[in-house]
C-alpha cells in the first residue's frame, strides 16, 4: 500500500474498460417530451440532482406505463466528469424495465459493479466514488415525483457514507461493539468515509450534517454515561467511576471495619487510590494503637478480605502505608 | 497528432539541453574534492554560475544557491523566519497571496501551527493583488512578504517591482516565487526588488530535479538542508552538477528565445484563443497585458473541466483543468472563482500554455478539434438540456 501511495497513481490509469466504453460512447444520453410520453401512452417524470455549482449534476428522464409502474425507457443528461458521464449511463440503462419501486433499489453501488470488468475489481478509484452517489439520489427523486411524495419519505434510514452507503445505525452499532475510538479503528470494520472522504470530518469535499468524527466521539460519551449508570445500579464496583468507588469503600470503612477496630483502640484511614493494569489499589494507613499493633499484617489481609466480600471485586488490593 | 499545451506544469527538455546534460556526467568529481578531478568539477560549477548569475540580474556579492526544485526554495525562505519565530523573533506575521502554489502554502500552512499568522492579499478579475492592499495589511511584527511572480493557472503577472518597493519601503524581506517566470518575462532581481527568488529548471526546457534560490546579500538565511560545506554551507548535499550545468544552458536559451516567446509564441496563444472565443459560450480571462505570453485560461460552458481534459486526450492534446477534480481532494474551481467568475462556470476551466516548441500546425490541429468536443460534451451536458 505504502509504495502505492508514493506512486500516487493516474486517476484515469484506474478506470474499468467499461467506464472508459460509457464515457466515449454513452448510449442513453438524450431527453424526452411530453409529445414523447403521450406517443407511448406513458407518464413523462423528469428529476434534477446536484449542481452545477459544486461540479455534478444530473437529470433523468423517465416514461412510466402508468398501468403497471414500469419503466418502459429512461435518457439522461448530465454535468460532470468522466465517471459521472458513465455512472449516470448506466444508472439509466439499470432502470429500463423495471417498475418504480423496483429501480428505487437500485444504489451507487449496484452501479459502480455495473461498470467493472472483473467482479473484485473497482470501476474506479475510491474519491471517485462519489461521482456515482448521484445516480441512487437522482433515481429517489424521480420515484418521488412519479409517486407525488417527498424524497425524505422513500429515504428508509439517515445515510452517513453516501459512497459506500453506510447508516448512522450501522456506524453505532460498530461503535458500540469494537468500543471503536478513532477512524482508523472505524475502517477496520466498515467502508464508510473510505471513498470521497466529505462525511469523515469537516472540511472535506461536500458539507455533511453528521460527520463521523461526531458519531465517534457522541456515541463514546453516550457509552461512557452508560456505565456509570450501570455502575451505580448495579453497585459493581469495576465499572464505578473513581469518586464512585472513594465514596463505595469510604462507606464500607465507616460501617464495616472502622467499629470493628474501634474496639481495639485503633482505626484505619483512606488514603489514596490508584487504577494500574485494571487493578485497583487501595492506600490506607493505620490510626490509634493500630498504628503501633505487631498484628497489623494480619489485620490489613482481614481488611482487605472485607472490602472485596463488601464490593463483589477481585480486582483490589489493600496497601498499607 | 499530440500536442502538448501544460507547459506551466512541465516542459519538455530542449536537445541542446539535453546534450550538455548528457556531456557533464563525465564531470563526476566531487565539486568540494582536492585533487584535479574536484578542480575540473568546481570549475565547471564556476562557469555555470557564469551564466546563472547574470541571467537573472545578480550581483556576485549574492548567493544563487542551488536547490532540487522550486518548492525547496520556497521552503527555505519561508522556514527561515519561522525558526527566527521559535528562536524568539517577535516577527510572527508573513503576507502572501491566495494565487500562491502549494509549495508556498503549504509550508505557511505549516508556520501557523506555531503560532505565526499569514495575510492572503486577494486578487482582482485579472488575477492580480492591489499594492494598496498589501501596504495596509504591513504590521509592526510582519516578518515576510511572498507573492508569486506569475500563476500557472491563470497566467495572472502581479506588480512585483511595486511590491518590491513597498518592502523595501517598510524594511521587510521579499520573496518572490518565480517558477513561472524564467524565458516568459524578463528577469532581473536587483531591479524587481526581490530579496529571495526561486526557480525549476523543468519550466524552461531544462531538467526535473534541480532549481536555484536567489539570495541578496545580508538577507535572512537560515538552512533547510544541513550537511556539508557545499554551497558554502548553505544548502547540503553534494551538487547535482550535470543538472546545474543544464540549467545554466536552458536559462541561456529561455533568455535568447525570450522575444521568439513574445512575438511567435504570444500570437500563436492569440491565435488559438480567438478561436476559443469563436465557439458560443465560452470566456477567457486576465487581461492580455498583465497575462503570460503562453497562457490562456478559458471556460467552456455546460463542460465539466475533467471531462474536457478527457476528450482533449483522446485527441492528443495535453492541457490542464482550473478545477482540479482529478486530484484526491476533489477542489472546485477556485482560479475561475478568484477571477469573479459564477461557481456554475467556474468547474468548466481549462488552461492551456505553450512553448517555444509549440508550432501553428499543433494550434490549428486543436482549432480544428476543439469545437467537435465541444459540440460532443454538450450534447451530454445538462446545461444545454431543453427545460
């Protein structure tokens, strides 16, 4: 990979034959009228995607058999580079002789393998990737003109990576599971954010409402609170907070131990505590005639065996100073 | 055919070039070695600082250093107030342009994560700055001011003897990066005012991988490269002799064929952007006086500037995109944009630069191509879709 990326490759060098093929001769570029539709006793439904502005845009032409929701032929016209040219081509030719809601199916990525010569090799490099979101976009927006709805109805679940077409359900559950905490432990699992790179963190390509750098950090600070919650419903002391587990042996010292040694004239206080290797040690120190007692090892094991009995952990140990 | 018109990217070597290039390898002693083989190197590296020096009008009390490329150059200058800066200079501002390359950018990029602050001066619809601009952005604590000599992209010349004067006025170093400059314009430091210059030798039909810093004496240095005493310790490394000796043939040449540039070249530039303006909907930009002699940046409306580059190739013809969506950060077009053109035209760029190799048979083979692509892509194109 590293050598790869010192060689920084053409983008063109990585365009499929068939990419290629659909820019120097795209085969459903063109328009229809309304004359057209009526000719062909068909629904005529245009729909635009994108913008000039940002360097891609789209529209599709649709003939829908208003009889059975089929698309009986599709054209396109399009703004944009090699790969759009080509992407757009074949998102139309996809959507010929389907019904509506069955080309509403069809996404970026059934494109992007539409165009590739061998099936494990991409069409196109990764920042290309975007090119071809437009095609899913414009295919919603033209089913939703034909079914007289909003897009964001038809839209199922809020899309995060529109490239490799990743849920923000998707990104938590991954999140959660892997206890990831940065991108790079993000992509061991998922393809999200790998293409046009505009929806891992601001700044990139295109402006996003969610980035996953977000997604990160909220589902950590979400799942932080969660086991503090836990920890103190449960009363596991492993997953208490540091001032949690103070206050947890604190009481434990007060109720269980200290009366206990009262009766001998002496009495332990806290000290300080540490968190090393998922252990957590306990600094005490002896008062009163425990201080000067010859059985003060004997008595720092009971006490040490209390707290764990009091706390349900294995995971503490007492030192005294 | 194949022409090849991103000449501000790259040139291709000149054969005279070439052939002293290919001569000098047997000068394979170490310039810095004792013995006559060293003595016969430095002499040759004397005779190339014949030609180098006064080719862009320096005094020998200055160091031309040399470098690997222009970007080394302007990393060095731009390095040296930083480490002022980290060594407790209170000068922590540079002012710059926005029309600067990467290489400038970059770096100041880099300065403003320790703390130093950077002025982008904007430029005007012919890609220029406002000397008045730069004279109110001065403060007390401003270290350096950089602007380009000319922009590859849009070809835009800036008013470098008047910024020049204005740093001289105020007391503050001033770089320039001239990459694009050498055999398109004349160059002379001491009257441009410049206190560092940079250049590639690549531009002007000489080499990849060697360039020059101009130095005026008793100007702020510190080291990029440190290493031995070549370059009087200046720049380590030992001296790329057969590239400097091509470099001091190819800056030779680019002076001598600099009015071929002005006269032949210019008209054949001129020549191929009527021609561009002859085909409905389409602009070019910066105006001719303030304009590189071999460059003409254009816009083809309802053609995205990548696909154009791509119809250009399947024709053999090489030019480059304002809007760089090739690249992996996928920029829009920010040249078009800084020249006031609508973010809708601004994708449809495309800049093509000559050389003295450039011959009206390759110009009349684009002038006969040009408008069938043209007329192709729009057919595509969604711009020109019937509502």
């Amino acid at each position: 990979m590293a050598r790869n990326d010192l060689l920084s490759g053409s983008v063109w060098e990585q365009y499929s034959n068939k990419v290629i093929e659909r820019m120097n001769n795209p085969r459903y570029v063109g328009e229809f009228s309304e004359e057209d539709a009526k000719k062909r006793g068909a629904k005529l439904v245009v729909a635009d995607f994108g913008s000039e502005a940002c360097g891609d845009s789209v529209r599709l032409y649709w003939l829908v058999d208003p009889k059975t929701d089929k698309i009986i032929d599709a054209r396109f016209k399009s703004f944009g580079c090699g790969t759009a040219i080509a992407s757009s081509d074949v998102m139309t030719e996809l959507t010929i002789g389907k019904t509506v809601d069955e080309a509403m199916k069809i996404t970026n990525i059934d494109v992007e393998k539409a165009l590739r010569d061998e099936p494990d090799k991409p069409a196109f490099p990764p920042q290309k990737m975007h090119c071809s979101v437009m095609a899913y976009d414009v295919i919603l927006e033209a089913a939703a003109k034909y079914k007289g709805k909003n897009v964001k109805e038809l839209k199922d679940d809020e899309i995060v990576c529109e490239c490799a077409r990743v849920t923000r359900k998707e990104i938590e559950e991954i999140v959660r599971k892997y206890k990831v905490k940065t991108i790079e432990e993000l992509q061991k699992y998922t393809d999200a954010g790998k293409y046009c790179k505009s929806c891992v963190a601001p700044g990139g390509h295109e402006e996003r409402d969610v980035y996953l750098v977000d997604i990160i950090k909220e589902v950590n600070e979400q799942m932080e609170k969660e086991e503090i919650k836990k920890g103190l419903e449960t009363g596991e002391f492993d997953k208490m907070t540091l001032v949690n587990k103070i206050k947890a042996i604190e009481k434990i010292l007060n109720e269980k131990i200290k009366p206990f040694l009262a009766m001998d004239g002496g009495s332990v206080e806290f000290v300080d505590l540490r968190e090393e290797d998922g252990k957590t040690k306990i600094y005490l120190r002896y008062l009163g005639a425990c201080a000067t007692c010859s059985s003060g090892a004997l008595t720092a094991k009971a006490i040490e065996e209390e707290l764990k009995k009091e706390l349900k952990s294995n995971n503490l140990e007492v030192i005294f100073i | 055919m194949k022409v090849y018109l991103d000449n501000n990217s790259t040139t291709p070597m000149d054969d005279r070039v070439k052939e002293v290039y290919c001569k000098a390898t047997k000068y394979f002693g170490n310039v810095n070695s004792i013995y006559d083989l060293g003595i016969e190197a430095r002499r040759k590296l004397a005779e190339a600082y014949d030609i180098i020096y006064p080719a862009i009008g320096a005094s020998d009390e200055d160091d031309i250093l040399i470098t690997s490329s222009t970007t080394e150059g302007n990393n060095t200058v731009i390095k040296t107030f930083l480490y002022a800066f980290l060594r407790g200079n209170p000068k922590k501002h540079i002012i710059t342009t926005v029309a600067e390359h990467s290489s400038i950018k970059a770096p100041l990029a880099f300065c403003k994560k320790f703390g130093m602050e950077v002025t982008y001066l904007y430029t005007d619809e012919n890609g220029r700055i406002d000397p008045k601009e730069l004279e109110n952005a001065i403060r007390d604590d401003t270290a350096l001011i950089s602007v380009l000599f000319a922009s590859n992209e849009s070809g835009a010349i800036e008013p470098i003897k008047e910024v020049g004067q204005i740093a001289k006025k105020y007391n503050i170093p001033f770089h320039c990066d001239g990459a694009q400059a050498i055999g398109k314009a004349e160059v002379n430091v001491r009257e441009l005012g410049v206190d560092y210059f940079t250049f590639s030798a690549h531009k002007f039909h000489g080499p990849k991988g060697v360039g020059a810093l101009y130095v005026r004496a008793k100007a702020p240095y510190e080291n990029l490269i440190h290493g031995g005493n070549q370059m009087g310790g200046k720049r380590g490394g030992s001296v790329y002799l057969n590239g400097v000796l091509a470099m001091a043939e190819a800056i030779k040449l680019a002076n001598e064929h600099l009015d071929e540039m002005n006269t032949r070249v210019k008209a054949l530039r001129d020549k191929l952007e009527e021609a561009i303006l002859q085909i409905p909907d389409t602009k070019t930009y910066v105006d001719k006086k303030f304009r590189l002699p071999n460059t003409v940046i254009a816009s083809f409306k309802g053609i995205e500037g990548e696909a154009m580059l791509w119809d250009l190739n399947q024709k053999g013809i090489y030019a480059a995109t304002g809007s760089s969506c090739s690249s992996e950060r996928l920029e829009g077009s920010e040249v078009l944009e800084a020249l006031g053109e609508d973010p809708e035209i601004a994708h449809t760029g495309i800049i093509f630069s000559l050389s003295r190799f450039t011959t009206e048979k390759e110009i009349d083979y684009v002038i006969e191509v040009l408008p069938e692509i043209v007329k192709r892509l729009r057919n595509i194109s969604m711009t020109y879709a019937k509502k």
